[in-house]
C-alpha cells in the first residue's frame, strides 16, 4: 500500500533567499565579517542544519537573537521544496524535491535491518542513455550543486525511523534507535562520476562529524563506467565503496544496453576497476540489470564469470523493475535462478538485490517523469477563460 504523506516542514522560499547550504563557507564567512560576527558562527550554523534538525533559524539558541533574524532575512533553511513524499508499509521514502529552478530530482530512504540507506541523485537526469533506465529518458540537464546533493542527505536523514516495521529494525529495536542515516548509495539520478568534484566535496561534508557522521566505508558510488573518473576518484584516497553498472558481460550487447560503452568498451572499465582496487583495497561490485530474454541466458553468465575470473569483485544482480514506456521485460525466476547459479558455480559472489518500495516507484526516474509530464499537460490544457 502507498502512502502520501503531508510534506515536510519548510518554510516559504522566495527565489531572492538561497538555502543556507547553497552559500559556501567562505561566502558565508565573508557575509558573517560585514555583520560583525566571527568566522567560528559558520561551522555553528551549518552544524544546526546537518545535525541538530532545526525547523527554523530561531532553533538556532546558540546563535544570537539578531543574527537569527538576519539569516533569517537573507536565507531559508533549505533551497529545495519536497513536492512529493511517498512512503511504502517496508519503510521505504520517495521524495521528488522541486529545486531552486523548478526542475525536480528524486530521492529515496531505504529501511531494513537497522540500516537507514539515503540514495541520492547527482544530476538533474542522465546522459548516459542506458536503455532500461527511466532517469536518461529525457536526456541530463545539469549536474546538482554540493549544496542540492546536502538538502538530498539532509531531508532524507529528518524521516529515519519513520513508517518503519518492527522486524525491518533487524534487532526489534524501537525507530527511536535509528536517529541517523548510516550509509549513503549514490545510485540515483544522473552519473555521479560526471559530477565528480561536487560529489566528493558533498560526500566529504556528509561524512565530517560535525555534519551527518557518515564514515566512506558506509559510502557507495555507482558509475556507468568512465574509466578516466574511476582513476580519479581511486586518487581522492577514501575508502569508498565502488559499483560500477556493467549490464552485459561482452562489448557487442553492452553497447545496445549502455550506448556510451561504444566510447570506452569493457575491457577498460575492468582496468581501471582493477586500479581502484589496487589503490583502495576496496572490492569492487559490478551491478547487473538482468532483463527478461536479453541478458538473462547461461552464455551471458558464463562469459562475465569469465571476464571476472581471478577478480576479487561481488555481482549485484538487479531484476528489472517493469517501467512505463520501455519495452523490455522482467526476466523469468528459472532464468534468474540459473543465472546465479552458474555464477556462483564458477566461484563468483553474487546476491539478487531485494526490491524495495516497488508500490512507490522508487526506482529512480519514474516518478519524477510522470510528474513532469503531468505538469507538461496542464501547461498545454487550453485555458476556458473563466
């Protein structure tokens, strides 16, 4: 059963006012020093917003009175405006938040087994054109800023603990026992590795113990595959979790399913997967769409138990969740259950993804389109002139 809930707790946001994460710390500092305050004021107030959940700046009773009402005057407490919040009877959140320029993004909060997981977008759609996927059908407009990607991490963590089932806490522990987020999984909108930079400094932010505390071993990031960022992000010297979404165990199919492979190719996406793990020592999980009749087959899971042989390296295989407007098709237990049966015959680690507030769209891209499409056909009802 889905559920729409009330939105969340924000106050009006004239285009004039930026939310406060939208500011860095040198502007905001230098905003501070023309007021007369000290630079310590910026890690004080950026602390309220990543941590202590204030519904407005008067929360902040650490900050002085004046200065409330200053920030209050020049700034809102976030920059983007939750359009819609849908919660699934597993625990599981969607929220589809409307930024600064009205385009929309999409966010999800998974709850199982005492572990709260925000997954977040990097970009305001995806240029990577993989077929099955609902977030590249119109193509990428932008890349999310640092402070866009913070309000995801931010309005995510303020619903852990709700709408959670007892026996999703893994330990029959009270929500009140999930006050925080304790990973994140970059998975969704957008290739997060085309939005490196702004990425790792969110991720960096996130992690600080003054803002969410969420250490880089409790951090996945997902990429198509560009091999040039793979070895850039192994330089950042964190240790991240990679997932690198391969789809197809040969170049011939993986360019029908992932059109840019044509421009990389696997064999230097492995390499430089192989590189990461070499400077990191973190495995590496190869994610792995199976669709119905495609790559479902036991040639396709010998040929990428063979590509991977002698690789340290997990299979996430990830069934395809049916989407509107693609043609392709879940594929049939006994061809997913002989696919992972040879993999693991050949001595591979895999593990079938368990779908996650299915009733609630929360792969990503579906709701946020049909929204917009939405709103697209009531921009283009002639008006009556009533």
């Amino acid at each position: 059963m889905t559920h729409t809930l009330p939105l969340a707790e924000a106050e009006p946001r004239p285009p004039e006012k930026p939310g406060i994460l939208e500011v860095s710390p040198d502007d905001l500092r230098a905003w501070l020093e023309e007021r007369g305050q000290p630079a310590m004021r910026v890690r004080q107030i950026r602390r309220h917003i990543l941590a202590a959940r204030p519904r407005s700046f008067d929360d902040m009773s650490d900050v002085p009175k004046s200065l409330r009402e200053e920030l209050a005057k020049s700034f809102s407490l976030f920059g983007t405006r939750i359009d819609k919040h849908l919660a699934a009877q597993d625990g599981t959140h969607k929220l589809v938040l409307r930024l600064a320029d009205d385009r929309l993004i999409e966010c999800v909060l998974i709850q199982d087994a005492g572990r709260a997981t925000a997954c977040i977008s990097t970009q305001v759609g995806c240029g990577m054109g993989c077929v099955f996927c609902a977030s590249g059908l119109d193509g990428v407009e932008r890349n999310l800023t640092v402070g866009e990607m913070l309000e995801e991490l931010v309005l995510l963590r303020n619903l852990v603990g709700a709408g959670v089932p007892e026996a999703a806490t893994g330990t029959g522990a009270a929500t009140a026992d999930l006050p925080r987020l304790t990973h994140i999984v970059v998975m969704g909108m957008g290739e997060p590795l085309a939005n490196l930079d702004c990425l790792v400094e969110a991720l960096a932010i996130a992690g600080d113990k003054a803002g969410l505390g969420i250490g880089a071993r409790h951090i996945t990031i997902s990429t198509v595959g560009l091999p040039a960022k793979i070895r850039r992000l192994a330089e950042v010297n964190k240790q991240y979790h990679l997932a690198v979404s391969l789809h197809a165990p040969n170049d011939e199919l993986r360019n029908k399913i992932v059109p840019t492979n044509s421009k990389t190719g696997i064999g230097a996406i492995l390499e430089a997967a192989d590189a990461f793990f070499e400077a990191t020592g973190r495995q590496v999980t190869y994610e792995y769409v199976l669709l119905g009749g495609l790559n479902d087959q036991l040639k396709h899971a010998r040929q990428l138990a063979g590509l991977l042989a002698g690789r340290k390296a997990h299979v996430n295989i990830i069934p395809w969740n049916d989407v509107s407007g693609l043609a392709y098709r879940r594929p049939h237990d006994a061809d997913l259950a002989a696919f992972c049966a040879e993999l693991r015959r050949t001595g591979v680690s895999v593990k079938v993804r368990k779908r996650k507030g299915s009733e609630i769209d929360a792969a990503c891209g579906q709701l946020r389109r049909e929204m917009a499409k939405s709103l697209d056909q009531e921009a283009s009802e002639p008006s009556l002139g009533i």
